[in-house]
C-alpha cells in the first residue's frame, strides 16, 4: 500500500492568522508619549545611584536596582553611533505585512543622555551617512499622534 | 562540593534549509538517538531532559512538553530552556548545573530548530521591546551590521577583512559531514554578494537551517565508564546585558558580556594567555565581523587586532588557536541548537571524534553562545579531569 506513494513529497501545512495584543507602556514612556505631543520634547530620568541619564524614562536602573524619579528635559537632537541600512524583505510582526524597504535602523545618542535611542534616519545612501553625524529628531503633526514610537517620524541629518 | 561532570555523547542531525520530511519531533529524536549510540546508552539510562528552542520560531510553545516521544521525556524529568541565541549553550549549562548539583547522574540536553517553518526575521524582531524598539527593529542581520560599522569606524577594519572569517569557516566546513553548507568561498565571492544591510553582505552571515544537536553529560565515576576520553567541564559563565538596545550597544567597550563571562571562565580554569593555551575553540559567530570582534572579547588578542590576528592565520586549523573547525555558525545555523553545536563540537575535538575536522592533540576547548541582545555563555572543557 505505501510504496505506491513513497516518490510523493513530503507536505507542509500553512497559517497566516495575527495574533493582537495590547502592552502596557507605564508611567514615565506614558509621560514621554505626552511630553512629544504636547512640546515636542525629549525627556530622559536620571539614576540617583550612578547618575546615568536614560531616555525613554524607565523606573528602574538596572546595574544599580534602585528606583528612579528625577525627570530630565533632553534636546531632540544627537550624534549617530551606529547604523544600517536594511534591504532585505521580512514580515512586521507588528503589521503583519512586510516591512517598507530600505530604511535605515539607527542608534543615536541624544545630547545630556548616557544611553542610545534607537530609531529609522531618514538616509539611505551609504555614501550621504556615516557614525559620527549629528541627527534631528522629526515629529508628526500633533493631532496625527497615538502615544507611539512612530510619533518621531524619523531622525534626519542636520550636518 | 560540586559532583564534577563530563559530556559523553553527542548527536546531531545532518544540517539542511529545510527538511520536510521530518516534523520536529522527528527531527530531535534524530539527534537523540545518534547521541545515545554514540555512548552506547538507551533512553532508560536518562536521569533527566534539559531541551530548548527559540521562541516563536515554530510557534508551539512548551517543548518541553508536546516533543517528549522524540526526546524520550515520557515520565521523565524534563524542562525547557531557551535564552535566544544562546538557547543551546544554555541547555548545556543548565544540564551541567543538574549533574553537579549531585541530584541526576545522567542528563540529556537538546537544542533544534526549524528554521524553515517562520519568517526567521519577523520571529526574532518579538524579542524587541514591544513599544520603543520594535517599531525599527529589523532582526539580527541590521543590529550585528550596526555593531559592525561602529567597530569599523573605531578600529578601521574593512568588509575584506571581515570576508576572510567566511572564507576560513566555509573551508573548515567541508571536513564536517554534518555542515550545512558546504561549498568554500572566496574573498571575492563575499565581497560580490548582495548587501543586506550596510557593511553586511549575503557572505558575511549565517543560513537558516534546520536541525538538532542533543549531547549526554554524565557525573564523574559514570563518565569514565561510559567512554574511554570524556570532556570534563571546567567552567561555565553566563552574562546578560540589558534588552532594550539602546543600553547593550555600547560599542566602543567591545562585548562586554563575552569579555566579562570569558574573563570568569578563564580565572576558575587558571587560564593567563588564552590564545596560547585553547587547543580549540568552537565560537558563536553569527557573521563575520563577529570572528574580528569577539576574539578581542575573549582576549585572544588586543582589541583592534582581530583583522591581523586572523589575517595572519593565527585562527586556522593549524593555527596558535584554531576557531571553528566545525565551520562554525557561518556553515550551519538551526539556532536553537546553534550553541549546543559549539559546545557538542568542543566535546567531539577533546574526545578525538572529529574525523577530518579534528584539531591534533586537542584537550582544553572553548565554546561560546551569543544571543541578540549582545549577552553571552561560556563553557571551558577539558580532556583532564578538574
Ligand atoms: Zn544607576
């Protein structure tokens, strides 16, 4: 009986449902949500432990395990640490669909912070971009934002 | 006073992009039963299960369970493991832990993966914070290249200089029957392949593969019995750094968690001069760039002198430390089971199973594991009982 299917291939099975989901953003992303929109403004949170200055705001340093409170304004401006500018397919698991292509992913080091903020750079052109550039950060129109990481529509290049 | 605790066995699959004709448990049965006929056991002689995977790559959660007729968990102690990149090294450092703690003999410890069945790249974009990275995350392949193009701008390391790790581990790949890809490239091959996101070519990166990888580890006074030359366990580390990318990418410190884990491994095994004293070392290096950069972070040599270092050959297989006779990450990618391949590969050297890709008088070996977020294992084995 089996030999007479033994040249068939082997067969896949196929699933295409999302899945939704809902996070909790807390209280200080929240409070950054509410400060772009309404100032267009940066904050970070300082550790009174180290002293670090982190953006997004968090309550808690890791290294240092304390919690933390002391709200800093940040400029919405800083320098390029490191970049790539992605061409390849793959599917957003946030949407779903694939991704738009290329875009370039960016780590950026805001002035007065001691982490990296990662966002898209609006340059594609590996010859137009390189470590070291200082960025701006570009916002959506007040009424256009959701309490999202895409109300800074992008970072662009200022030199 | 910790039970000491050898690797016995190993199995692994024969490494393919997609093997249809096995389901998953299909697959790890496999590796599992190559690994206990490689120490002549049976599932009967299995204490205890560690096994993991990535998650969402197949989009089953708990292996540990739904897999036990391919595993042999059937009435038996098994639990799941799975830390992202370094999933396998972790099962192996967690079925380590398991034997030395005195309350298992004999353990068994699986890693797999069916790359074939996700987008890989959508799978590994859910590790990223939901709400602050995911939105630009793009998987892997764009956060390896932005470390990559910092250590570049830092050091002046050229996408040729990196091409040579491809070149090195693609060669080293044709001795492994087992390997994945297997098909030597050249300098020029990688530096004609297409750009997948700036420095990083199709030639600078790891496939997809599926695959499994299951290794035995038994308590000192069994481990001897069950095999003429087990590889002992010096010591493990792991280290992880913060998820959110913004506080793991401080570049210009090197890898910070592989220097910090390595560092802890080499001081309980009395390591001074690793370079001079690995006989071997089977290393996570999921691009080339990394095979310039994490051998600074192990301190085989001085941070910016990678490019040389393996330029001059140092790295080869009749090299001062030989990395990756396997052929390493670059050849063969199932990456739940990835770590555990380096860990099982430095156990094959130090037990002299590795047939063409065996290192000549290996007995003190290195594995490593690397996962997304820039954190890092470390597991040190060594022919001479601790
Ligand atoms: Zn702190």
């Amino acid at each position: 009986m089996a030999h007479e299917y033994e040249n068939h291939a082997p067969m896949t099975m196929r699933m295409e449902t999302p899945m939704p989901y809902e996070w909790s953003i807390g209280k200080y992303g929240s409070r950054f949500f509410q400060e772009i929109r309404e100032k267009n403004q940066f904050i970070g949170i300082r550790c009174p432990g180290c002293g670090k200055v982190y953006i997004p705001p968090r309550r808690v340093c890791g290294p240092c395990f304390k919690e933390l409170d002391e709200l800093v304004e940040l400029p919405n401006q800083g320098a390029i640490t490191a970049f790539s500018i992605v061409n390849y397919p793959f599917i957003d698991p946030n949407t779903g669909i694939q991704r738009p292509i290329p875009y370039t992913y960016g780590y950026i080091r805001i002035d007065g912070a001691d982490n990296i903020f990662s966002h898209i750079i609006d340059e594609t052109d590996e010859n137009k971009i390189k470590v070291g550039m200082r960025v701006r950060a570009v916002f959506k129109e007040k009424d256009a934002m959701q309490g999202h990481i895409n109300d800074i529509k992008h970072f662009e290049i200022v030199d | 006073m910790p039970q000491r605790v050898a690797i016995v066995g190993t199995g692994q699959t024969d490494h393919k992009s997609h093997r249809p004709d096995v389901n998953q448990r299909e697959m790890i049965n496999e590796a599992v039963v190559r690994a206990l006929e490689d120490c002549e056991m049976t599932i009967r002689d299995i204490d205890a299960i560690i096994i993991g995977n990535m998650d969402h790559f197949e989009s089953i959660n708990y292996v540990d369970t739904w897999s036990v007729e391919g595993s042999g968990g059937v009435m038996k102690p098994i639990m799941k493991i799975t830390t992202g990149g370094t999933t396998g090294a972790s099962v192996a450092i967690a079925a380590y832990y398991h034997v030395a703690s005195g309350l298992f003999d004999k353990v068994l410890a699986i890693g797999w993966e069916k790359n074939s069945e996700s987008d890989t790249t959508a799978a590994i974009v859910t590790c990223s914070d939901p709400v602050w990275d995911r939105f630009s995350y793009s998987g892997a392949i764009p956060s390896l290249a932005s470390e990559a193009s910092a250590y570049m701008e830092q050091y002046g390391a050229t996408q040729h200089d990196a091409a040579r790790v491809a070149v090195r581990d693609r060669k080293n790949a044709m001795n492994n029957p087992h390997a994945h890809l297997r098909k030597p490239v050249t300098i020029e091959d990688v530096m004609a392949s297409p750009m997948l996101a700036y420095p990083v070519k199709l030639g600078d990166v790891c496939p997809r593969t599926d695959g499994a990888c299951a290794v035995v580890l038994a308590a000192d006074g069994i481990a001897q019995k069950v095999t003429p030359r087990p590889a002992w366990f010096v010591a493990s580390a792991v280290r992880h750094t913060y998820t959110w990318f913004g506080d793991s990418t401080d570049y210009d410190q090197g890898l910070v968690s592989l220097k910090n884990a390595s560092r802890e491994a080499y001081q309980k095994a009395g390591i001074r001069n690793p370079a001079d004293e690995l006989d071997v070392a089977e290393l996570y290096l999921p691009y080339t760039y990394a095979g310039l950069k994490y051998i600074e972070a192990l301190d085989f040599c001085a941070p910016g002198h990678g490019p040389r270092f393996v330029a001059d050959g140092h790295t080869e297989i009749d090299g001062k430390i030989p990395v990756n006779p396997s052929g390493g990450v670059i050849s063969t990618n199932c990456i739940g089971a990835t770590a555990l391949l380096r860990v099982a590969e430095a156990a094959i050297q130090i037990m002299g199973k590795g047939g063409k890709r065996q290192v000549h008088g290996a007995n003190l070996a290195l594995a490593t594991g690397f996962g997304g977020c820039f954190w890092s294992d470390v597991v040190l084995l060594c022919g001479d009982r601790p």
